[in-house]
C-alpha cells in the first residue's frame, strides 16, 4: 500500500503550462517556465518575490542553467542562450526549424553537463518527433526518432540509468547510460502506466534512486522504486500536474508546476489553483541539476 501524502500552493501564480522547474543554490530562487506564455521566471521562497521574463517566440519547451551563467532554452526553432541581466536570447543552434508545426520540448543535461531534449509537433499526435543529445562543443546527435511527446528525462544516481518518457504511450522507459560516452543502450520499458490515472510528464530523481513522476490529467505525482514499483503518492486539488523537483538549502522540498491549459470553463471551476505552483515535503532528498557546459 502506497503512502499517501497531500501536496498545498507555494505560489499562486497562472501558469498555462508551467514546466521544468529547476532551483537555484546561488539566488536561493526557484526558477521554471510557463511554455505557453512563452516565460522564464522565477521566485523566492522566503521573499515571495516573483520576476517573469518574456521570451521571443511561440513557445520554450525546456530548459537549463549554464555553467558559464545564463541559462539554455529549448525554443521553437532550436537552443537559444539567454542572459538573465539583460533578459536577451541568442540562438546557439537550430534544431528541427525547418520541419513545419515542430518544436522542442522537455530536456535535461547530464553530469557531464550534454543536453538531452526531445522534439515533436505541436498541435498534430503521432510519432514525428525525435530525441537528440546535444554536446557542450553544440555537435548535435539524433538518438532515436518516432517520438510522440519526450517526456520525463531524468539520469540515476550512479549515472548508469536514464528515464525516459512518451506521454500519449503511458510508458516510462530506461535504458542503460554510459556517461563517459554519452551513449544510452538497451531500451525497456520501466513502468506501463497505462492503468494509472493520467499520463507519464515531467520527473525528479531522489537520493535512493526513486522516480517521482508528475501525471498529466491524473491530480497526483507518483514515487516509483528503482524496481518499478508505487510506493508514495501526492495527491494535488488540481487535474493537471506537469513536472516535479527537489528544492531548498537541503534539496529535501518537492515543488509541482501544474497547468490550466485546455481546460472548459466547467472543468477549472473546482480548481482555481490550476496553473499554481505546489509544495510537498516528502521525507525524502533529491539533487542539483547539472548545468549545460555549452
């Protein structure tokens, strides 16, 4: 039997599809985007202080601090760097931006500070997007291809595992990681969530290699063992959950982006807090994500 845990709002803000939330040792800000808004934004816990930057373009699907300062955004038509001080972007590389309706979606670098980001179409479903790994030297590699909606990527503790997502699949997959090479091998499925409420987003890794995983559509965030078995939910007053990530001078604070996006007016009336940004203490310790070398 699962352990049972309630999530409550940090932060009420109205994101319309709040994602990769990531937190910042050096500001001690919790920073995430609102893909369709398109921003990047941050607040303090402590403070309440809020700071929204708008971004040029149609949409961000993913992100991630630089080593060099700034940050690296997956935007619609490739990765971009962004300087927080001045709020400027700067295309580093195109990436798909000659395929119509497609864009960059979630992501996430490797300690060896690659960047991993998955492509799809916007509006159409279906297999047309790919998964890439991107190297600080911005060499670009296609891993595989017949990609719905990348979802969910996340590296083990030992380094040895990745996770990876399909949304619409209901199935989150592992492969084998070397990261030495930045190469990732023998693909199977680690979790079929197709008898689960919602479907496989965005995912935090804690200290005992545990898989906490946000479920579009299911109001709950769920704990899987490294043997893929559910042993602790958050359950959220909000339909929409979209990724999760362990925060706070000790990495021991789970913070929820959440969504409103596609949601009728009769379905967001029992949830004012859609599109909130939630808090949950869960006992448990994640780790910094790395940066992008690049």
């Amino acid at each position: 039997m699962a352990d049972v845990l309630k999530a409550e709002c940090a932060f009420k803000c109205r994101d319309a599809l709040g994602e990769v939330p990531l937190w910042n040792a050096q500001d001690g800000r919790l920073w995430w985007i609102d893909v369709r808004a398109p921003l990047l934004q941050h607040w303090h816990p402590g403070t309440g202080e809020h700071r929204q930057f708008k971004l040029p373009t149609t949409s961000v699907g993913s992100w991630a601090f630089r080593e060099r300062g700034g940050a690296l955004l997956s935007l619609q038509d490739g990765l971009y760097g962004f300087d927080h001080s001045s709020g400027k972007c700067e295309r580093l590389l195109a990436l798909e931006d000659k395929i119509p309706g497609h864009r960059l979606n979630d992501g996430r670098p490797d300690t060896r500070g690659r960047f991993w980001v998955g492509t799809m179409h916007d509006t159409e479903r279906g297999p047309l997007g790919s998964f890439y790994r991107v190297d600080p030297d911005l060499s670009v590699r296609k891993v595989f291809d017949q990609v719905d909606i990348p979802n969910s990527t996340v590296f083990s503790p030992d380094d040895k595992l990745m996770y990876f997502a399909d949304t619409p699949a209901k199935k989150i997959w592992v492969f084998d990681y070397d990261g030495a090479e930045g190469r990732i091998s023998n693909r199977r499925v680690f979790v079929d969530c197709a008898d689960e409420a919602g479907a496989p987003d965005g995912s935090a890794i804690d200290t005992d290699g545990c898989l906490w995983n946000a479920k579009y559509g299911g109001s709950r965030i769920v704990r899987y063992t490294p043997a893929g078995k559910i042993d602790r939910v958050i359950e959220l007053p909000v339909t929409q959950p979209t990724c999760c990530t362990f925060a706070g001078p000790q990495l021991d604070t789970l913070y929820i982006t959440t969504a409103y996006q596609k949601l009728t007016p009769e379905q967001l009336a029992p949830q004012p807090l859609a599109g909130a940004l939630f808090v949950a203490h869960t006992g448990a310790k994640g780790f910094a994500v790395p940066r992008f070398a690049g």
